[in-house]
C-alpha cells in the first residue's frame, strides 16, 4: 500500500478556507494489540468492538498559509481551552504525513475537538481523536481532489492515516467490529489497515454491551506508546505474540459461533495477559489497582453463582469494561451498580457496540 502522491497539491492561486467535522468513535479491544515495530506495523493482529457513546468530535478549520515552509502549523482546542501538547502531537501527526497529503504544507489548521466522556475518566481518547483527525484529511482529499468518492477506499485510507497517529485509532472507522494486523485465517487482513469485520460476528454481538466501571481518574504513569516500546525487551515478548495469534484465531471461530463461554474466557486472558506483560517489563509497572482485582473477583463469582454471561476486559489502565449481551441488561446493570460501582470512584459509563464514524455537516 502505498498513499504517497506529490499530486496533491492545491492551486497556490486560489488556496480555500473552510470546514470539515466527523465524530469518531472509541473502540474496545477483545484480543490486544500491544507490541509494535518500524513504522506504527503491530507485532499481532487485534480484533476490537467500536463503541457508540464514547467518541470525538472533531471540526477542522482549515486556510491558506501564510510562509513558505515545510511545517503544518496546527493549534488545537479541547472543549473551546488552547491544548499545546495534543497540538504538538498532530502537528508531529500531520508533518509525517505530506508526502501523501502535499496540501498540508500550504495550510493552516485549527483543530476543535471535544470528547463525549469527560477529560478526567482516564478513557483512552486517541483511538477516537485520531481517527476523527484522519477522517477529517479524508474529507479534505475528496473536497479538493474529487477523489475518495468509493466508501470503501475513503475509510480504508482513514485507517491506514489513523494508525500512523495512534495504531488502537485505526479500528475505529468501521461499524461494530474491526480486525488490524495480518492474520493468516482473515483473508485482506492487514499491518497497514484495519479491516471491517462486522460480518464475520454472530449477532449477539452486534449488540453486546460495555459497561466501564471507572475506578481511578488519575492520569497514566506510562504511556501506551512507552508500553509498547517496553514490549521489545519483555522476555515474554514471542510467546505473546503466540499466544495472541492463537487467541484471535479461536475467538473468530467463537464470534461467528455465539460462543459466549469461549469468547469470555479469551478476552479476560487477553486482558490479564496486558497487565501481565506490563508487570514483567522492564522497568515494571502495574496499571491495576486493588478495586481492579476485587471487581474482577466480584465479576468471576457472580456469573458463576447467576449463570449469566458477564465478562471483563481492560485497557492500558484500570477502569474496568464489562462486555455483555443486552438483553442481559437489567440483572447485569444491577449488580454493577450496586456490587461494582461502589469499588471505583462510583462513575460508570454505559456504552454499547456502534455504528462508526459520522460526518457531521
Ligand atoms: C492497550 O493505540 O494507544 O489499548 O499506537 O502508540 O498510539 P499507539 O498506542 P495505542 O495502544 C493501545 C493499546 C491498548 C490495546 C488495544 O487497543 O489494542
């Protein structure tokens, strides 16, 4: 694959202002993606659910620059307040990308973006803000160029410019599900794009729930880029790669199965498998926290003892997500608001499996 194009370049003459607006979602990963090399390439494939409510919205202003450089100045506002660190991130984002988009070099851009959960949750946002981002150059792509007019091929160049600003963000262009990384068992899977795989799932999943049960709203001690770097040290690092390769593949064979059981007892391994491996970096450092583990111990005990089909998953943090079918809702909500929620900082966030981006007029 290869996006490099010197041909797009804008009429120096009659350089254009405007706007464009996506609101992207975040994504929930079932098997992780944790480990990476040369340019944002993972070591594993991931699979990952796209959630709904949790997602960004994004407007980028766009107008003709005023010196000759190869910058992309860009300034960046979160809820309406100046940003200057995410503001050095994608303008780092933007200035790797012009050798495919040309045209960055003779703008300016001011990038509003908001987020529908709140700053402080400790929500992993760069799935969804770099996505929104990517899906932003998109659009303008096809305003200036007339190009990307196929869906197809105007969500998969988004995915592959939001894995080169945060590789988790490229599985956030498709509706309910996405797989990134090749896999030998997914035909068109790929390092360099996240793939649709909404169709490969049983439907129970198309509607599976994720309920996150914040339990710190501090921010991380170590960066989910710093975690992968780790990873190149970690003497576990192959088997891990194993393992994950194995996961994915019975997990498809479960997710086009309704297989619950199976489909639980893989994500929690994948989970723990995450922090394990943040344990056993060097140096190592542990994300979880000990309402994490009573939740866990909490979770495991109440499927067995009702039966219902209530499993977890976390991210590089330790809120926990709880994955379950919908139609489990209501026994399910109760004990998580009544047995969990208490543990963490009494905040949940109810999401569920979503439709993807949206272009906002
Ligand atoms: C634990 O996508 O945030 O959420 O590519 O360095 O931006 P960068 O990392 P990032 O890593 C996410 C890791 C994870 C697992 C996952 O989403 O697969």
């Amino acid at each position: 694959m290869d996006y490099r194009n010197p041909k797009l370049l804008l009429d120096a003459n009659q350089l254009p202002t405007g706007k464009v607006k996506w609101r992207s979602p975040s994504n929930i990963a079932l098997v992780k993606y944790w480990g990476k090399h040369g340019r944002q390439l993972p070591r594993n494939a991931s699979l990952s659910l796209t959630l709904s409510a949790a997602h960004t919205e994004t407007e980028l202003h766009y107008r003709p620059k005023k010196e000759h450089n190869d910058r992309v100045p860009v300034n960046l506002f979160l809820d309406g307040t100046p940003q200057p660190a995410f503001a050095e991130r994608v303008q780092g984002f933007f200035e790797g990308i012009t050798t495919i988009y040309p045209f960055l070099r003779q703008l300016d851009l001011s990038v509003y973006t908001s987020n529908s959960f709140p700053h402080s949750a400790g929500i992993a946002s760069s799935a969804s803000a770099m996505s929104a981002l990517a899906l932003c150059l998109c659009s303008l792509e096809r305003k200036f160029f007339l190009a990307l007019s196929d869906d197809q091929a105007f969500f998969r160049k988004a995915s592959y410019l939001a894995r080169l600003g945060s590789g988790s963000a490229s599985r956030s262009l498709y509706p309910v599900a996405a797989l990134w990384g090749y896999h030998t068992e997914v035909k068109g899977s790929s390092d360099e794009v996240a793939i649709p795989f909404a169709d490969q799932l049983h439907p129970v999943f198309q509607s599976f729930r994720d309920t996150i049960v914040l339990v710190s709203k501090a921010t991380k001690q170590v960066s989910s880029s710093a975690g992968h770097q780790l990873m190149e040290q970690n003497v576990f690092a192959d088997v891990r790669y194993q393992q994950a390769n194995q996961h994915l593949s019975r997990l498809l064979l479960a997710s086009r199965e309704g297989d619950l059981e199976i489909f639980g007892s893989i994500i929690e391994s994948e989970a723990l498998t995450l922090h394990a491996l943040m344990m056993t970096s060097n140096p190592s450092y542990i994300l979880m926290e000990p309402a994490t583990l009573e939740m866990i111990q909490r979770v495991r005990a109440f499927r067995t003892e009702q039966q219902l089909p209530l499993y977890f998953t976390l991210d590089a943090g330790p809120n926990l997500h709880l994955l379950y079918p919908s139609e489990h809702m209501e026994a399910i909500g109760a004990f998580i608001q009544e047995s969990l929620a208490p543990l963490g900082t009494g905040q949940i966030i109810e999401d569920s499996v979503g439709q993807g981006p949206v272009e906002i007029d």
